[in-house]
C-alpha cells in the first residue's frame, strides 16, 4: 500500500484514530504500543504514522511532511525507525539481540527511537522473553509498537506492558476508498471490496499476488473454454484446485462480466455480459449459502453452455 502522508486520510474508527494522535498532540511517547487487528487493516500504516508524527518538527499539523526529519521518514531511511520482520517465519532472539539491544543503547541525535516489530507473534519464546526484559528496561527516548493479528501468542507479561490499539476490519465502502487511492481502477475496487473481508491490505496484496494472477488465468480460462455443456466438466479441472478461492473467482467473473456489458472485452458472440451477470449473482448467493464449490461453479458453466447453445437455437437457458 502507498504510504499514508496525514491521519486524515488513515481510514479508521474515530475513537481510534482519537486514541492514535492523542499522546502525538500531547508530545507524549507511549513506551509500549500493541497495534493489533486483522491482517490488512492498517495496524503498519498507522505505526509508521505515529513514529513519524512524534519526530515531526514542523508547526501545524503532525506529521508536516517538509520537514528533515518527516522526509527520511517517507524516504526510508530514517535512524529513528528501526523495523523488525520475521526471517522463515520466525523471528529469533538473534534479532531481538543484534537488531534491538545493540542498537536501542545508541541514543538518536534528535527526536524518538520506534522500534517496530511486524507479525511480533512470529517471535519464538527465547525472543520474546528477550524482549520483554528489553520492554522493562527501555530508555527514556525510545518506544516499542508490536504489530499482529494474533495477539494470543504473546506472552501475557508483554501485552500487560503495552498501551491496547485494537483495529477493526473496514466496511466496503472504505475499503474501495483506499483501493482506489492505491491505484485500483474504481469499479474492480468495488468488487474488490465486496470479498476483502474489511481488509485493503489484503486485497492489495492479492490483486498484486503472481498467485492471483495465475488464479485469474485459470479462472478466465475456465469460462472461455464452454462452447457446449459437455465442456463443462473439463471447465471445472481448471478451478477444481481453487475451492478456497471460490469467493474470488467469482469476483472475477463479475468483473469479468461487467466488461463485457461496457463492450470492453471486445466482440464476444458466445457470452452476453447481462446474462453472465445474473448467473454469477446467483452463484454467490448459493456458495455464501454453503452449497458446495463444485455445484456452484458447475451450475454456472451449464448457464453459459446454455447461452452458447441458445445463441445456435440448440437449447434454453435455466430460468431463475
């Protein structure tokens, strides 16, 4: 995600961001900070604002964004961010040692040292007790924001130290907000939205995913293959492996289908979008209703074998 400039344009809950920018006006460091909350809900985002803002130096409105300090901030290269970030998935007392304690006794010329340790449940027991005596014996100019969406597997002496920041998933209509300012062309960020589960992090992440990009692939695949309903059992090999991913297949299909009703997927004599649509529609409605993947997806190949075959006077499409 692009890095956010102001906390005006942080979608959160009001309370929270009351809760983020309150010690931020009062020049007050919070030692000891757990930003915790769904993946992709902000918690990185908001942790770089905040130790942005506590080093900001220009008047008005923190973080100012022209000043020294705000500029090698969002430049990267600011020696009062220190981030720490699992290596295999784990992070090791080794980092905790040689990342953390070695560092933490160097006093920043200016301003405050944050110190952000992402998915911090990644830390194995070793690390963890490592830090929390660090968390005790922090100097005066230096604070810690642990970040994670499983909080249960902190040692509970070290949530009992940090300052509680819950984060909450986004409804739609800010999630496609913040699509949108990622890049995302406004009606896929609305789709998007729909099956992102009030987390633009994560659905930045999978449109940007090779994963997804192949997931695509297949899907597209897979409904460009039906000429006739005999294909459809071929159809479905290509997605069979996707069960998992069966809400974002047919976001693909609907975005898929509402480019073909704009005349955006060129001349296409087999498939009309409307009536794609309404069978994808359909389709979601049936697997949020618990009806199996390959029912759902079959019943929605069979629609556009039957729009091929109607189109040839060979068959009628299933009424809903």
């Amino acid at each position: 995600m692009s890095e956010m400039k102001t906390f005006s344009e942080f979608r959160a809950r009001r309370f929270l961001k009351e809760q983020l920018m309150r010690p931020v006006k009062a020049g007050r460091i919070v030692h000891a900070q757990l930003f915790q909350g769904p993946e992709g809900t902000g918690k990185h985002t908001a942790a770089l604002l905040v130790a942005r803002s506590m080093n900001c130096t220009g008047t008005g409105e923190k973080p100012c964004n022209a000043c020294p300090s705000c500029l090698q901030f969002l430049s990267g290269n600011s020696p009062n961010l220190i981030e720490i970030k699992p290596e295999k998935n784990l992070i090791r007392i080794g980092a905790v040692r040689d990342d953390i304690l070695k560092k933490i006794s160097l006093r920043p010329d200016t301003g405050k040292l944050f110190i952000l340790i992402n998915e911090a449940d990644k830390m194995n027991e070793n690390a963890q007790n490592a830090l929390l005596k660090t968390l005790e014996e922090a100097p005066e100019y230096a604070a810690f924001i642990l970040i994670t969406d499983k909080p249960g597997a902190l040692l509970p002496t070290i949530r009992s130290r940090c300052a509680l920041y819950r984060f909450a998933p986004l409804n739609e209509e800010e999630t496609a907000e913040i699509l949108i300012q990622n890049g995302v062309d406004d009606e896929r960020a609305v789709l998007e939205a729909q099956s992102a589960e009030g987390s633009p992090g994560r659905a930045i992440s999978r449109i940007k995913s090779e994963a997804y990009q192949e997931l695509l692939k297949r899907a597209i695949s897979a409904l460009e293959s039906i000429r006739k309903k005999s294909d459809v059992a071929a159809a479905f090999s290509k997605i069979e492996q996707d069960k998992e991913s069966g809400n974002e297949i047919l976001g693909i299909y609907e975005f898929y289908a509402r480019r073909m009703m704009r005349g955006e997927m060129g001349e296409n004599k087999r498939l009309q979008g409307g009536k794609l649509l309404e069978s994808v529609i359909y389709a979601k409605k049936q697997l949020k209703a618990n009806v199996a993947y390959q029912s759902v997806m079959e019943i929605l190949f069979f629609d556009a074998a039957s729009q091929e075959e109607t189109n040839h006077g060979n068959g009628n499409r299933r009424p809903f």
